[in-house]
C-alpha cells in the first residue's frame, strides 16, 4: 500500500472565489526575460571596439607560417 493511496483519486482543488489563470498568463510567468536589459548590446559593441584596436595596433606586424617556409 502506497502512503498515497487515500488521496491519489481525490478531485483537484479549486478555490470558489478566484478564477482560474489563463494559459497564456501561466506560460508568461515562466518565460525568459532579460535581467540586465542591453548587456548584450554593450558586449557587442565592446568587442568590435576591442577587435578594431587590436587589428590597428597589429595591421604592419606580418606572420610567417612555419610550413611555409623552404628549408
């Protein structure tokens, strides 16, 4: 004997003075959001700033490829 065995079959209990939530608004309640709103945006723009430095910075360096040289 399961220890649940005496409500398992019982009827789901609803209150009589509030309606039930919609689907829709349940779903909304568990949806993802965006806790720091324009992080993103500013990494983005923070990386392409960064690149754009480093490209400027190493554009007159030139890299040799080992397996290109002649031996």
């Amino acid at each position: 004997m399961n220890e649940y065995d005496d409500i398992i079959h019982l009827p789901h209990y609803e209150l009589r003075h509030h309606q039930r939530m919609p689907r829709e608004a349940r779903a909304a309640q568990f949806a993802p959001f965006a806790a720091l709103t324009g992080y993103e945006k500013q990494i983005t723009e923070a990386e392409e700033i960064n690149s754009q430095k480093y490209e400027d910075k190493n554009k007159d360096i030139k890299y040799s490829n080992y397996y290109d040289e002649d031996f």
